[in-house]
C-alpha cells in the first residue's frame, strides 16, 4: 500500500487550519509532518505528497520551506506523486498571487516528481501568478483575506479529486 503524508509548518495558523480540513477529510492514513522539523528521510519517506506552501515576502516560498530547497534540489522524486495546497492574497499581492505554490511545483517537477491537483482560476482575481498558467493553478490555492467563505468547497473539491490519484 502507497504512503501519503502531508507537510506543513505546524507553526502557522491558516496553513494548519487548512491542513487540519484536509485530514479530516481524507479517507485513509494521512501522516502529518512539520516542515519545519522535516527530515530527508521524511522527505523521501513517501509515495504521495500533500504540501502546504502559503506565498510570503512578496512572492517566495516562507523560510521554512526555503530552508529545504538545497536538500530537495539533490533529492529523486521519480514515481512520487504530489499535489500543493497554499494560501495566497489575491487583493493585497496580486502580482504574485500564490507565487510559492508554482515556485514549488517547478521544485518538484525539475527533481522528477509528478504534480498533480490543478484547479481553475476562474473564480479568482489577481494580476500574476506564478502558479498559473491557461486558466489553472497548478494547485489548490486558497485566499483567507478575500474569500474565506470559499475555502471548505474548494477543499472538498480539491480532496475528491486527487485523493482517486492518491491510493
Ligand atoms: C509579509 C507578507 C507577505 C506576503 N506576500 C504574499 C505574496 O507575495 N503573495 C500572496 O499571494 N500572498 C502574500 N501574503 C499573504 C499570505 O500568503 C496570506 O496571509 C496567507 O494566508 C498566510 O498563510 P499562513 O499564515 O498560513 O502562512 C503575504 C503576507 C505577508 C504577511
């Protein structure tokens, strides 16, 4: 049977609440793993990766997440599947509207991992965004300042479609 664990900073509020949902939705094993503390092991540990990776500083990846990208640029993730959720401000940042979640996905495309879980950007207004790309994001990206009120469909949605490729 294929593993699957989700990574997030323990240390957030709104990455964890999301992660939180995420687990309580999820029909199966889901480890949870603080990014902050994660090992190369825990890194190559997996089969299937859930990645929490809100967009920070205008633009980047938060620093605990930064601090893993030398280990990971050396790491395979060959036959790995992973789908990356993260928070962004549409309003606030639209010209780098959930920027990290791309920056992310470019990570783990480039070291041969599978990236799975695009949504439609329809419902969304912003400028830029390095996680979009012919009217998708390559992942699940949520916005709390602008439309909280949004969030528990987009994960129901999100979860039901790449829990199938997930097993
Ligand atoms: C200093 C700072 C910089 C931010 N930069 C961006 C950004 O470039 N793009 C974006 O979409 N959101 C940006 N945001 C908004 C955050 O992604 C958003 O508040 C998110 O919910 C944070 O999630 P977290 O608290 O779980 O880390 C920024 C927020 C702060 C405080």
């Amino acid at each position: 049977m294929s593993k699957t664990g989700i990574f997030y900073s323990f240390n957030t509020h709104k990455t964890a609440q999301v992660a939180k949902k995420i687990k309580e939705l999820w029909e199966g094993d889901l480890d949870e793993v603080n990014a902050e503390k994660a090992s190369d092991e825990q890194l190559m540990a997996y089969d299937n990766y859930l990645l929490g990776v809100p967009t920070w500083w205008d633009g980047e990846l938060p620093n605990y997440w930064d601090e893993l990208v030398p280990a990971m640029e050396d790491m395979d993730f060959k036959g790995k599947t992973f789908a990356i959720f993260g928070n962004g401000d549409q309003k606030k940042y639209g010209d780098n509207f959930g920027d990290a979640v791309g920056i992310m996905a470019k990570l783990i495309t480039q070291q041969g991992g599978k990236v799975i879980g695009e949504t439609d950007a329809d419902d969304y207004e912003f400028e830029k965004s390095r996680a979009y790309a012919d009217g998708k994001f390559i992942g699940l990206i949520l916005d709390f300042e602008n439309q909280a009120n949004k969030n528990n469909t987009r994960i129901k949605t999100w979860i039901k479609q790449i829990a199938k490729k997930m097993v």
